[in-house]
C-alpha cells in the first residue's frame, strides 16, 4: 500500500514560528493537570483559616475606615499568612519528580523541561494567588458592606499578589535544586522565620520585605494614609521591582540546567535570571535614596509632587464652648470626642489666648500612642491628630480614670465610641498643650493652677503624670503635701463660675510669674 497525504481541513492554519501547535497544546494540558492535583490546593484551607484567625479578624474589629480596616493588610499580614504555605507547596512539588523516582524518564520527554517547570509551578502560584485575592475580595466586600468612609487603598494588594509569586517561585527553586523531603517543610519554616524577623528589625533595607511592624519599622504604614494626603505608592513601587525580581529570578534558574532544551532556550533562561538581578538591584538602590517622611516613604526617583499636596475637604464641626472639627471620613467620632473634651472646654473658654477652635490635623511621623495635641496660630487653635486606626487591645497606657487599670481594654471601635475612654486617653494629651499654654509650669504658682485646671475639667494628676513620662516630660505636678498641691486643690474646689472670673482678670499676670501662691483663691 502507498501512503496519501492528505491535505488539512479548513485551509492554511497560522502557526508561530518555532513554537508547534503540539508544544502549545501540551503546555496547556499539563498546566491543567497541575491545577488538578497542585499540592497547593490542600493548602489552602489551612491558609484561609490563618488568614481568618490573623488578618480578617483583626482587620474588622478596627474602626469602620477604609485607612483603618486595611492597615493590618497594609502592614502586610495577609502576605505573613499565606507566603509559608505557599513556599512549602511550591518546593514540595519542585522535588516531586525525585522523590517518585522520574527524574530521568522527565527529563528526556519531547517538552522541555523549562516549560514543564514552569506549568508546575504556574499551578501552585495560581491555587496561592487566587485564595489570596479571593480572601482580600471579601475582607474588602465586608468593608464595603459596613459604608466605611474613605477610600480603599490597591497598591498593597498588588503588592501582596506579587509577594506570593516571588515566594512560590523561591521554593519551586528550592524544591528542584534541592530535592529532598526536608526541602519544603524547612523552606516553609525559614521563610516564617524570615518574614518575623523583619517585623522585629529596623533599618532602611527591611523596607524590602513585604511586611512591617509599627514598632520596628523606619516607616510602618499610616493609619490616617489616603486621608489628609494620598496614598504614597513609591515604596510599593520598590516592593514591585523587588519582589517581581525575585520571582524572575528563580523562574529563570530553572531553565538553565543541561535538562532544560536547547543552548538557545538556556541562554534565554539566563537572560531571564540576569533581568531579575537587575530589577534586585535596581530595587535595593532605590531603597537606599528613601526618605521617610510624615506621609510615607518618599523614593525620589519615583515619587510624583503631586501626591504631596493635601487632599480637599469641607471639615465637620460641633460643640458648645470652643467648636470642635474633625474630618469628614471621621465624622461618627465627632459627638464622642466633644463629649470627652467639654468639660475642659468650658473652662477655658473667653479665657486671654485660650484656644479659638479643636481641629484635627494629619498625624505626624513621630506622635504617641493615640493623640498628640499641640497650640499655634494667632489667634491660638488646637491641632490635634488622632490615631483612630490603632487597635486599642494591643496598647498598653492608663485605663479610665481612677480605675488603675492599663489599656488592654478594647477594639479601637469601642474605644473610639467610649467618652469614658477617650476622656482617659485623650483628654489627658489635649488638657495637658492647652494649660501648659495657657498657664505655664515655671513657678509654684502657675503648677498649682495647672493641677486645679487639669482636676476640674476631669483629668486626674496620676494620668497627667503618666503621659508625662511617656512624652519625655519633666513632672510639673506638685506632689501631695506640699503647698502648691494645697493651693492647686483649693482652686480646683472653686466654683466654675468664679474660678473661670478669677483666672480671666488674672491670667496675663499668672503667665508672667507675678502671681504668688499667697495670692490663689
């Protein structure tokens, strides 16, 4: 018999030259198996539950603001969640061919090997990135839901996204250049190990690492971010370049075995690895021209003027005897926050150079725990930043008032809708710019005023004593028993209405030392 050829059905067919028809179509079936029995999808359930313990749980008892509920997310937990499993799966499936036994019988199919890798790995990198993105969705979705005021921030799940390539490209490496059954649970350990270091290091390069802690880090990332001013995203650039190098990289080392196809497709694969370097590299010098500053990271190759400008807005304002504004996005603490300050208020109010107006400012890059006050401008106005984000259960500070308790009390939420508690957290901080500006502390005289003012509009002298320390500030309070204590407890047993007389036809004189302790109320 003789062989016919026959002609192909449906006319001339493109192809690409150099790639067949047979390799593209093998690439996409082995990539589909992979996705059907990738180690990663057992995986999975165990990253849900850790994100939903750590960074869902964690994220949703903060304040109901975008800049809030995502600042955990922002400090990069959800990556701490996920980028273990994700190692240990990816290695795993690395050494699966030595491991079985395969190697050899693998290594000589008509694929290459390069592209059967990275099928491999394509596989657990999905299963990671898309249980990652589904869990940011619906954090996000339960934000949303909530009507939480402000604007969602997206560079740091890109960045979360891209974390997770690079650390499953790492341990896919790791699992076939080191094809061991130890390989991938040692990768997965080290790579926790890694991520909590970094969260206990400081310095300008641990700005690389895709998570943070407020304590350590030379910038950790703002509560009040993408309120006052934008989202900076020039650090986020940095972790892009970083991170994608990094996965590069590793995807690159994988074809550059004899095993991976021709001389060709390995000199590719090392000038894949080499770009990788590079985006390293170039990442690493950026960092090291950083500048941290009160609204983030500042990359000055990087950074664009405009995200230096303030955002636009019509404050929100209420309050009897001095008026109270914050911003917008922070409009349902506003009845709590002039409910807490009024009693001082009142007493200063129509005083010589008391303050005109509260307004609240953006925070500063170094401030304390949950308030920072300070009085300027002519006439005097209170600026006054708030750290509203901040989970109040991890902070440890004085209780409320007389309980003698410490601040492991609540979620931010509570304490922030709590006028028991801002009354102890809060007033202290406002009480404390606004006497000191009104009165002075140089003489017995104006510390005895201090100490009256501060105990009538609510502030107990333990408390005041407290922020004090934690400020850096000497003790201005008299002590108990001596005469300016005396003194300062018999001004504050004053009627309101002749306290508030004596102190306003008094005070510039009080101010400038010539009031004795013989001359108080």
């Amino acid at each position: 018999m003789s062989a016919v050829t026959v002609p192909a059905r449906g006319g001339s067919r493109r192809t690409r030259p150099g790639i067949p028809d047979a390799c593209r179509t093998a690439v996409g079936r082995l990539l589909f198996l992979e996705l059907r029995r990738s180690t990663m999808m057992w995986m999975v359930p165990l990253a849900l539950l850790a994100f939903w313990l750590d960074t869902y749980r964690s994220s949703m008892a903060l304040s109901p603001l975008w800049s809030s509920r995502t600042l955990i997310l922002r400090q990069g937990a959800a990556v701490d969640d996920f980028a273990p499993f994700a190692v240990g799966a990816a290695a795993w499936v690395g050494g699966r061919d030595h491991r079985r036994g395969i190697r050899e019988q693998v290594d000589i199919t008509p694929l290459p090997r390069w592209a059967g890798r990275l099928a491999a790995w394509g596989a657990t990198a999905g299963w990671a990135m898309g249980a990652y993105l589904a869990c940011v969705g619906v954090l996000y979705g339960a934000i949303a839901r909530e009507g939480a005021a402000g604007s969602p921030p997206w560079w740091p799940v890109v960045v979360g996204a891209v974390a997770l390539v690079a650390c499953s490209s790492l341990g896919f490496a790791a699992g076939v250049l080191v094809p061991s059954r130890f390989t991938a649970p040692l990768a997965a350990i080290a790579t926790a190990l890694v991520l909590r270091q970094t969260l206990r290091s400081g310095g300008r390069y641990v700005l690389l690492s895709p998570v943070t802690s407020p304590a350590y880090s030379l910038a950790p990332p703002k509560p009040d971010a993408g309120v006052f001013f934008p989202y900076l995203p020039d650090l986020s650039y940095v972790h892009l370049l970083f991170l994608g190098g990094l996965a590069v990289t590793a995807l690159g080392v994988l074809g550059v075995q004899a095993v991976c196809g021709r001389a060709g497709l390995r000199r590719l694969a090392a000038g894949v690895a080499a770009a990788g370097l590079a985006s390293c590299g170039f990442a690493v010098a950026l960092v090291g021209t950083a500048r941290v500053e009160a609204n983030g990271v500042v990359v000055p190759a990087l950074h664009d003027a405009a995200d230096d400008r303030p955002l636009a807005y019509t404050p929100v304002c209420g309050g009897s005897a001095i008026t109270v504004c914050l911003h917008p996005v922070y409009r349902a603490y506003l009845p709590t926050l002039t409910a807490a300050l009024d009693p001082l208020l009142r007493e200063v109010a129509g005083l010589p150079g008391a303050p005109v107006r509260v307004v609240q400012v953006a925070l500063s890059e170094r401030m304390s725990p949950l308030a920072d006050a300070t009085v300027s401008g002519e006439p005097p106005v209170v600026r006054l930043a708030l750290d509203i984000g901040y989970d109040g259960a991890m902070w440890v500070g004085p209780g409320p008032a007389g309980s003698g308790s410490s601040g492991h009390c609540c979620t931010s939420q509570q304490m922030w809708t709590s006028v028991p508690r801002i009354t102890a957290e809060v007033l202290p901080q406002v009480a404390g710019a606004v006497v000191d500006h009104l009165v002075g502390h140089a003489d017995q005289a104006q510390q005895a005023v201090r100490q009256g003012l501060l105990k009538a509009a609510g502030v107990p002298p333990d408390t005041m004593a407290v922020f004090a320390r934690i400020e850096g500030a000497p003790d201005t309070l008299p002590r108990p028993g001596t005469p300016a204590y005396t003194a300062g407890e018999r001004f504050a047993a004053l009627p309101a209405a002749d306290r508030h007389a004596w102190l306003a036809a008094h005070l510039p004189a009080l101010r400038d030392g010539r009031v004795t302790l013989e001359q108080l109320p």
